[in-house]
C-alpha cells in the first residue's frame, strides 16, 4: 500500500466512514450540544481527501513540508477531532468523549494551538476560506524566495467550506484575489448540503457557485458526495491544476444516514437525541453499543496509513537534506526566517538618525520599513490600494503578481479588500516562512475586526498599520475620521496597540514587534507631521518598551500630569510651555502602547502617574475611552465626544480644541474646578 493510492475493500470502506460519522454522533450526544449533520455529511469526502492527498505527519503536526487542511466550516469540528484521533495524532479518544467540556482539546470549534493538526481556529464563517488563501499564498512565496529541486514551499492547502463561508462576502474578496494570482496550489472542497440553521439555502442562497467561481478564474468540478472514486478523480484533478485554485463542489446529505433528520436543518446544530442515534446506527448497520466504536479492521487501517504518511515525510525529508546541501546559504536563509531571527542591534539600527527628524508617522514608518526589509528580509506586506498612503511599500523588493515568478517578490497588492487582507495576512502568518503586515487607514480597521480578533486569539505574529489615525487627517471628513477605533482595538486581548509620537517611538514600536511580541500587533500612525520629541537623557528604547515613559518634567513638583499618545504628545509639551508661564507646572507622559504600560508593575505606573494630588489629564484626539481608567476619580479625559468634520487640519484642531492654548486652558479650568469642589 503506498501513501497516496491506498486500495480499499468497499465494506472496509463502509466501515471507516461510519466510524468518522458515528464518533461524531456519540461526541455531540455526550455533550447534548454540538454540529452532527455535517460530518455525517461529509464523512467520505474528508476521508478520501486526508487518506489520499494530505500530506501530513501525525507525530509531528508542525512539520513545515505538509499540506495544510483547514475547516473553515468550523461547525463541523467532531470531523476534524475523529480524523485526527484516528489517524494517529495526540488526541485520545478520551478528548473526543469529552467534546466541548471545560479543559478539553476538542472545543466545539477548533482552536489553533490548543489541538495538535489544527491549523486555525475557525468558526466564523468566510475567515478559514481566506486565511487558507493566504496559507496558500505563502507556500508560493516560500518556494518563490527559498525553493528549488527539493526545497520548501511545494505543499497545497486544501479545505472544507460550506454554504455558510461563501455566503460571508470575505469568500468573494478572498476569492477575488486568488483567482487573480493564479494559487494552484489551494483546493477547496464545498460542502454543497444546501441545508442552513433556518431552513434550506433556496431561502436566501440561490447564486451559480460554479459560475460565480469559475467567473474569478477558479477550477471548478462537481461531484456526488457519494462516490468514493468520483470525489478521488476530481480531488486529483484539482491537484493537477497548478494554475488555477480549485473548488470541488460536492454534493452531500446533512446527516446521511438519519431517518428522521437527514437533509434537514434539524441536524445542524443539535444532537440527534438518543432514539433518533439508535435508527440511524440501525439504518447503517452500527452496533448500538459502545459508544465511540473502532473496529479493530478500521483501528489496523488507520495504523498502516498513519505508517505510511510518515513514509511519505521521510522521503520529502530526504530530498529537502539534498536541497539543503546544494543550497546551503538558502537553506539558513530559511531557517532564520522560520526561527523569526533578527539581529541583536536591531532597534538601534532602525532608529539611527531618526532622534530629530520631524515628519508624519506614516512615512517614518516607511523608512524604518526599508530599513526591517534589509535586517529581515523574510518581512512582507501590503496594502488595501493604500501603499502611497500607508508608506508601506518595500521599495528593495518586486510585486506580488508581477514579473518572470509572479511569487518572488515581497509588495503585496490586496486591492480594495480589507476584510481579505486581514486574513490572508494571519494565513501567511501561519504558514510560519514569513512575517507579515497589512496597511490600510484605522477608520477601516473597522473592516478587517474579525481577522485582527482571530490573530489575538491564535497569537499569531500578524502586523497591521493603520494610518491616518485621528481627525487630523483632514477634510475627507467624519466617514475617514477615526474616534471611537482606538479604543474598540484595544479592548481585544492579546493585542498591543501602538500610536508612537515621532521616529524614535515608530522604531521602536517596530523593533518591539520583531522582537519581543508573542502575537499580533497594531500601529497607529499619523497622516500629518509632527516633531521630534526631545528626551532627557538616558532615556531610549527600553522606555518606550514599558508602553509609557516620562518625557517631561517641571521645575519643582508637578501641578498636573498630562499623559498623551501619539500625535497629542507633543501638543501636551506645547500645553506644559504654557501652563508653565502660568505657574502651573506639568509632567509630561507619553503612552505609545497602553498594554504594556498597563502590563508594568503598579510602582513603575504609580511613579509616572502619580504626583501627590497632582491630576492626571489623558490626552487623545479620540474617544478616549481606553485612557479613563488612568486618570481616576480627580483626572480628566480630554478626548473627543462626537464625530469629526471635514476641514483642514488646522481648523479642525480649532474647532475641536486641539491647539495648545486650548488644551492649556482646558487643565486650567479643571484645576480649577478641583480646587474648588
């Protein structure tokens, strides 16, 4: 039996999709809660797809040469858990029994990282069709930089998607982009049961699948989700086609097998009930008890696959050990950018000479790009039709899409897909080559929310730059005015959020996200200039690093603690220069990322913030929101309370008190107001 072209008895067969179904029956009736219809469903296509053209290595999931399987129909997760156990992976058949309990490895969702062989967390309909894109579009780009005979990147991504995922507009973005550029190397099998929560699909669903995919340039085919070798051919056509992505629509029977609830909406997102598992393991032949049956037939099967899988990766292996002695400077160029290596100077190299440039921090941002690319030149990114806005090109490399190996280069042009780009960005992250980053302008983060969120939960290394941060970007008005974004990005865990107020802190802000983040991370970045900060001595990156820094301090001690971020730091310093002709002196704090400052012992916090019964005033041309719990009961957030407007800068500033006598005037009458309650 080889590892591609395993030959099956049909009983044999019969036998272990049944198991695949039937676990996932007992799973969710166990748990009385949980997605039953689709793997029954879908059984005998994701078997043939795992058993003959996944490549994979069950006791080591992260190996970098396997083809990656996603099931952006995250529902369906008692598929993916049976599989996984079956074929060998470090899931007990415990964990299964256990299906969404507390501290289980089967969550009702899969949960990338806390499942070994899961390589996303899905579950949000749309986002595992376009992470995979950008699985894929990474494996192209590995073998683009890094390939050769024998080298990386030749692995195929393929996935399961349901009517759910193409009816979330990130599939037709996602799909868009990936037709255009030619991804051979992404198959995606469509779960065509027609059955959603409220009913059947012809209730809101009726488009051509096939012509609306083949109309973005894909491979498509149809099959009976019935047909063993049927599902084969066309999943090895689909192989085949090295030009195009491929979708396989195949047409399943939600809960097949189920008397009383196959094709119907019934089985979507509820247990069978007891009678209802005891007609249907009678309709198929399955023995009533136990629970969670393995044939000891289907038990030998999946042991010798599992053997032969890991033959298959230990040739793949032999021929990457020869890549690796024919290009030995390529092969630890690979190396350092799977590792994430960067080099120790890193954050001195990317602010030299930035200390008194003044400009926005959008194009500071582009210079220090530049300067990443040449220390790590496993940096990619891209933008959202923005690149001349967002200062995001890497002016060293080519385009993605362009010239002789349409792969080779590192720019990436997303078009006007924002919801895609945030999740092609986290694929391209996950593929685990690359280091990648995505720009648009933060009034569109709005877009991309779902992606960024995914990245915090899986803690992946994804990098967003958002321009034009604040009302200061002018007259394009309220629509393009970010107020309350900032606050609603730093309300998701595990996502440090930078706005940095000049060079220095743009550097650093990046450094930092090299070198020391563990998932992913946001800058803030300004669309209007704004001046070298001027630090007391001995102050440098290590204190931009605790998220907040003293940056200035009065004669004697300090009336009021003004605490700003980004482009507001420097008016904070104008205000202090006023106040202080007016006998109030104050302290400067800058917070170029609030998470960490907020991560830092209470006594480094305390000692910045607090100064006797001197106030804290935050500082923000936004919201706020996010500043409140720094200035308690005495301070005062001088944010923004309503829309923005469209203006010029500098009347904006007028009209929406960001001029330095008016933010002055403003702590004065707050002072004001303390001393006399």
């Amino acid at each position: 039996m080889s590892g591609s072209e395993p030959v099956m008895r049909p009983q044999l067969r019969d036998e272990v999709v049944n198991t695949i179904r039937f676990l996932a029956v007992d799973a969710v009736e166990q748990a009385k809660s949980g997605h039953p219809g689709a793997p029954m469903g879908l059984a005998l296509p994701a078997f043939e797809l795992w058993d003959r053209h996944l490549r994979f290595d069950p006791s080591d999931p992260a190996w970098p040469l396997r083809d990656r399987f996603v099931l952006s129909a995250g529902h369906a997760s008692m598929l993916l858990y049976s599989l996984l156990h079956l074929y060998g992976f470090d899931l007990p058949l415990e964990e299964l029994v256990h299906f969404r309990q507390l501290g289980s490895r089967t969550a009702g969702h899969p949960e990338y990282g806390h499942t070994p062989g899961v390589e996303m967390t899905t579950g949000p309909l749309g986002q595992g069709f376009a992470h995979g894109v950008g699985m894929a579009l990474a494996a192209r780009m590995t073998r683009a930089h890094f390939g050769g005979a024998g080298g990386p990147g030749d692995h195929r991504v393929f996935a399961i998607v349901s009517d759910g995922d193409l009816m979330e507009g990130i599939s037709a973005e996602a799909g868009s982009l990936a037709g255009h550029l030619g991804l051979g190397n992404l198959v995606y099998l469509y779960d065509d049961n027609r059955i959603t929560i409220d009913g059947a699909t012809d209730i809101t669903f009726s488009e051509d699948v096939v012509a609306r995919f083949e109309a973005q340039r894909w491979h498509v085919q149809t099959v009976d989700g019935l047909d063993a070798e049927g599902i084969h051919k066309a999943l090895s056509e689909a192989v085949a086609e090295d030009e195009r992505p491929s979708l396989v629509v195949c047409r399943t029977t939600i809960a097949y097998g189920s008397p009383g609830k196959a094709n119907t909406s019934a089985s979507h997102g509820a247990p069978l009930g007891a009678e209802e598992v005891e007609a249907t393991k009678r309709a198929l032949g399955w023995p009533l008890e136990p629970s969670f049956h393995i044939p000891d037939a289907v038990r030998a099967y999946f042991a010798e696959r599992s053997a032969a899988k890991r033959g298959q990766r230990a040739e793949r292996d032999t021929a990457l050990a020869g890549w690796r002695a024919s290009e030995p400077e390529t092969a630890a160029a690979w190396d350092r950018a799977r590792a994430r290596e960067v080099p120790a100077d890193l954050a001195p190299r990317l602010a030299e000479g930035l200390e008194d440039v003044s400009d926005a921090t959008r194009k500071l941002s582009g210079k220090v790009i530049q300067r990443l690319y040449e220390a790590v030149p496993y940096l990619v990114g891209g933008s959202a039709d923005l690149a001349g806005s967002n200062n995001t090109r890497i002016d060293a490399s080519g385009d993605v899409g362009a010239g002789p190996d349409p792969f080779a280069g590192s720019n990436i042009h997303y078009g006007v897909r924002e919801h895609a780009m945030g999740a092609i960005t986290n694929g391209i992250a996950l593929d685990g080559t690359f280091l990648p980053y995505a720009g648009t302008f933060l009034i569109f983060s709005d877009y991309m929310r779902p992606a960024i969120r995914l990245a915090a939960l899986m803690g992946v290394r994804s990098i967003f730059v958002f321009t034009h941060d604040s009302i200061f970007l002018g007259e394009d008005g309220p629509t393009h005015q970010p107020i309350e974004q900032l606050d609603s990005l730093r309300a998701i865990p595990n996502l440090a959020v930078w706005r940095p107020a000049d060079g220095v802190e743009t550097a650093a802000a990046w450094a930092w996200l090299l070198e020391r983040a563990e998932g992913p991370g946001l800058l803030a970045l300004t669309r209007h200039g704004v001046p070298a900060l001027e630090r007391p001595t001995g102050v440098g990156v290590a204190d931009v690093w605790r998220g907040g820094y003293r940056l200035r301090e009065p004669a004697g001690a300090p009336d009021v603690v003004l605490a700003a971020t980004g482009s507001e730091v420097s008016l904070a310093c104008e205000a202090a220069d006023k106040l202080a002709t007016q006998g109030v002196g104050a302290r400067v704090v800058s917070l170029p990322c609030l998470e960490l400052f907020e991560s830092q012992p209470r006594a480094y916090r305390d000692g910045l913030l607090r100064a006797g019964d001197a106030p804290v005033v935050a500082v923000e041309a936004a919201r706020g929101q996010s500043l409140r719990g720094l200035v308690g009961d005495r301070g005062l957030v001088y944010g923004i309370d309503r829309f923005g407007a469209s203006a010029p800068l500098g009347a904006l500033a007028e009209e929406f008190g960001f001029t330095p006598d008016q933010l002055a005037e403003g702590v004065r009458r707050h002072l004001e107001e303390l001393r006399a309650s």
